[in-house]
C-alpha cells in the first residue's frame, strides 16, 4: 500500500511528496514508468508494479535474491535482473512470469537490462555479457571474458553494444553491428581506474565516467578520445546528455576530502559549465525534465536543479540515502530510497524526462509521452588501481557489508 515514511520530513519536503510506497527494504533499483504504472525492484527481492498516481500496488513478483538491476519495460514484458543468479521476463499487466535466464553468476547490482529490438543485452556483473532472444529466453551469444562491472549497464547504439568492464570501456558488435559480428569486441578504450558508469551515446560520441575523476567523450565508432573533464572525486554515476549538456554526479571518500558535486559540462569541449554541491556522495543518474535538472544524494536529498544557472529550486529529504536514479513522468518525480520507501515527488513541472536516456512508450494520466529510467540505451543517434580507485572499492565494501 502506498505509505508515509517514518523518517521525519520538513515541511517543504512533506507538502511535495505525492506518495510514498513502503517495501521494507533498501530501494537502490531505479523505477522504470510505463502505461501509468512504476515498475523497481527492491533488496526485499521482490519487483513491484504500483500505480504511477495512487501509489496503491498492482501486484509483486517474487525472486530469490536482492533486487539492486533496474527493470526495461519493452512490448509489454518487464525485465529485470536478481541477486538469485537470473534475468526475468514478466508479463507488465499480470506480473506472472514469462521466462527466466540463469547467468553464471549474480546479475543483481544497478546494471539494467537492455532490450533492442528482439534481443535483451545484459551484463553480469563479472566477467560476461549475454544476449538474450526476447520472446524465448534462450540465449543468442554471450562473451565470457570481459571483466564486467556490478554497475555498468549496457547502452545499444547503432549496432553496437557499449559497456564498462573493469578499467575499459567496450565496444562490441550485435547481429545487425556496423562495426563487426554478434559478439566480437571491436575497441577497447582504457581509463586509469574503473569505470562503474553506465555510458550514453549522443550523436556518434560515448560518455562514460571513470573512478580516475574524468568524465571521457569517446568517438563510437573508432574508440579515440575526444576530451576528457577532471573532477575533483571519482564519478561512477551515469552521465545523461540534454541541449548540449552533459550531466554528471561525482563522490570521493570524506575522509580523504570532500568533492559531492553534480557537474554540468559542454558536450563538445567538455568545459565545466557549473557544478552543484550536495553533502555526500552523487552516486544517483541525474534526468532533466524541463530545464530542470534531477538528481539522488548520499545525504538523503533529491535535489531539482536549475539546467542553465546550476541553482538549486527545491530539495525533498527522505529517510536515507539515495542511490536509485530519478524519473520523471508528467510532472512527477519517482526515485527509491534506502529507507526502503518509493517515493513520488511533485516535480514542478509538467513535462517528463528528456535528452539521452529517454526511448519508449510511457502512458501516465492522460498523456503519453516517451521515457524510461536513466541508463536505458537509445537505439538510435541518442542512447543511452589508485587512489581513487581504492575509494570506490572501500566504499562498495562497505555497502557490501551493511547488505
């Protein structure tokens, strides 16, 4: 049922929330909103599908392991990957499942599925990335040998399938790839430490961050890079690309000095434009709705930002951190908390996210729009060890431990 979370809220925070939806347990999974319904997944190892306006349920399916994947809705069929080793394919109407594939080993941090056409890419986590047919389950290809990352999720640009694998970012071909064969690696471009960002793919250009601090612009097709914007942490959030805009969380270790930023950086110079301080980690995508810019802080906040200026407008404070990545629909901000609630926010403004994260069709209310949640690749000409280093693996660490 929809809820009000027990953590105290301020008064600014309590008059914009919508509703909130109580799982019971940490909602790192980003929500994915389509015909009026939120679909996300929770470390209760549950998929929930809620009722975009009500917040009242519509149903659960049940796993067998913590839900951390971020689901695609694609034709009717949820998917989504668990902790229990498995990609699942559930009807979005029933919640009754359609298949389940096993990987090797577990599929269940932020790296979300991709579908494109008839085939779902997926990346373990570890050290494959499958493609998987989507009406059967079965598996098409797979490469057995990429040190993947837990949060890297693909993007499918063009015919070719993008993804951060240990301290490189992949290239590799589909069936219908224009660089190469279904599953053959075709560049490699290496960053000095790993890249746990999921890439975006605007115009022929890849971004992706790296915990090096740099956010990298990578020509797709030959895999040299074009610029590269130092931070001042390292940046494993997902960067999304809006009107010559990139945008981007960072985070280092506060014990090492503070850098908790959100930075806006020119897509073609990768000159900084601004940057946003927050009172943690920005470890949250950010999505853009209508020049305003929307993103998940480790310090409890949701944070709108002005797109132009960098200024914020509001901030909703909820009962722990926020790594889920934000999504807007038809005025409403939706973003899972650790707190273990699904919160709908007023957004203050009408329109739905945009720019490079942004494919499909999405019903809420009586509109339509075309939107996802952040780190879905766009099949089209928009898509979706230092110091450093050590920081992120501690920190990853740390969270491992907590659970």
């Amino acid at each position: 049922m929809a809820t009000t979370p027990a953590a105290a809220q301020n008064t600014s925070s309590t008059s914009r929330q919508r509703w909130a939806f109580d799982t019971g347990d940490r909602v790192v999974s980003s929500p994915t909103v389509a015909d009026g319904t939120v679909f996300f997944g929770s470390h209760d190892e549950n998929v929930y599908a809620v009722n975009a306006q009500s917040g009242e349920r519509k149903w659960i399916f049940e796993t067998r392991g913590k839900i951390r994947s971020s689901p695609t809705v694609a034709d009717g069929t949820v998917f989504i990957g668990s902790g229990d080793s498995t990609l699942y394919a559930v009807d979005a109407e029933s919640g009754e499942q359609k298949w389940s594939f096993p990987s090797s080993v577990s599929v269940q941090y932020r790296s979300k599925p991709v579908v494109v056409d008839d085939t779902v890419f997926l990346s373990s986590g570890y050290d494959s990335i499958y493609a998987v047919d989507v009406e059967s389950g079965d598996k098409k290809w797979s490469i057995d040998t990429i040190s993947t990352n837990k949060y890297s999720a693909p993007t499918v640009a063009d015919g070719t399938v993008f993804v951060g694998g240990g301290t490189k970012l992949y290239a590799i071909g589909t069936d219908t790839g224009f660089l190469g064969d279904a599953g053959e690696k075709q560049w490699a471009f290496e960053s000095d430490e790993m890249i746990y960002s999921s890439p975006t793919v605007v115009d022929g250009t890849v971004f992706v961050g790296s915990a090096d601090s740099h956010l990298y612009a990578i020509d797709a097709e030959s895999g040299e890079k074009q610029w590269a914007f130092e931070a001042a942490g390292a940046i494993y959030s997902s960067p999304t690309v809006a009107d010559g805009t990139v945008f981007v969380g960072s985070g280092t270790d506060l014990e090492e000095g503070l850098d908790v930023s959100l930075y806006a950086v020119d897509v073609e110079s990768g000159d900084q434009q601004w940057a946003f301080e927050t009172d943690n980690f920005v470890e949250s995508s950010p999505t853009v709705a209508d020049g305003t810019i929307f993103v998940g802080s480790d310090d409890k906040h949701l944070y709108a930002v002005d797109a132009e200026s960098g200024e914020k407008q509001w901030a909703f404070e909820t009962g722990d951190e926020v790594h889920s990545s934000p999504i807007v629909a038809d005025g409403t901000v939706f973003v899972g908390g650790w707190d273990g609630n699904l919160y709908a926010i007023d957004a203050g403004v009408s329109g739905s996210s945009e720019g490079s994260r942004v494919t499909g069709p999405l019903e809420t209310g009586d509109s339509q729009t075309s939107t996802t949640g952040p780190g879905f690749g766009i099949p089209s000409s928009i898509a979706t060890l230092g110091t450093a280093g050590y920081l992120i693996k501690r920190r990853l660490a740390e969270q491992e431990s907590k659970g």
